[in-house]
C-alpha cells in the first residue's frame, strides 16, 4: 500500500469516528463512554465533553485487573474492563451514558465490554 492509500484510509477512519461523536453530542448532554481497542488491549474512558475531563477510566493494562485476566480470552478481558468501567463511574456519580465505540463496529470485544457495563448498572 502505498503513502496516498494509506493517507485515505486514515482520513476515512477518521472522518467515520468524527460522524459518531457528532451524533453522539447532538443526542444527549450525558458523559461519554468511549472505547479504544488494540490487537492486544482495551480500555474506556468516561469524559465529560462540556469540561474535557476524564471522570473514570479503566484498561487491560492496569496492574489491579491484570490478575483477574490470566488466561481468559480478550472478549472475557473486555468484559471485566466493562465491569470496572460501570462500577467507578457509579462512584463517580454517572449512571447514564453514551456510549462512544468510534471506528470499532459493535461487535466482539467492543460489544462484551459493553454489556458487562449494562449489567454493572450503566444505561445507554
């Protein structure tokens, strides 16, 4: 693939994860639950756009959930980050939110992380 290629695709990705935002910041005033998935990792993020602030966020990389993560798949991974992610936002104060999946079709980890959320108690 050469440079202009890849300057395409990236310019598309770009434009894709910008026309979620904007919808997602046209439809409600709440926090905002966004996900960034690696070939390897995945972490979320609960931001206030109105102040631009990080109110809550979890990762697989974190050392406290690292241990929990021995052996599962990354789906399972995925879901105690979603668990964790609902559970400090509920002691942030937050219980509804939107939930930002960017570039990443809901689906796999994306969708497990955001499950484990619901049933944490988040509402989106």
């Amino acid at each position: 693939m050469d440079h202009l290629q890849q300057k395409k695709k990236w310019k598309r990705r770009v434009r894709k994860q910008m026309g979620v935002r904007r919808r997602l910041r046209a439809a409600s005033e709440r926090l905002r639950l966004s996900v960034y998935r690696s070939t390897k990792n995945i972490s979320v993020q609960l931001i206030d756009d109105a102040s631009g602030r990080t109110m809550a966020a979890a990762s697989t990389l974190e050392a406290d959930l690292r241990g929990q993560m021995a052996g599962k798949t990354k789906s399972e991974q995925a879901a105690l980050v979603g668990a964790a992610i609902a559970e400090r936002a509920k002691a942030a104060g937050c219980e509804h939110v939107a939930f930002d999946r960017g570039y990443y079709p809901y689906h796999g980890r994306v969708k497990a992380l955001a499950e484990a959320a619901r049933e944490g108690g988040l509402q989106f």
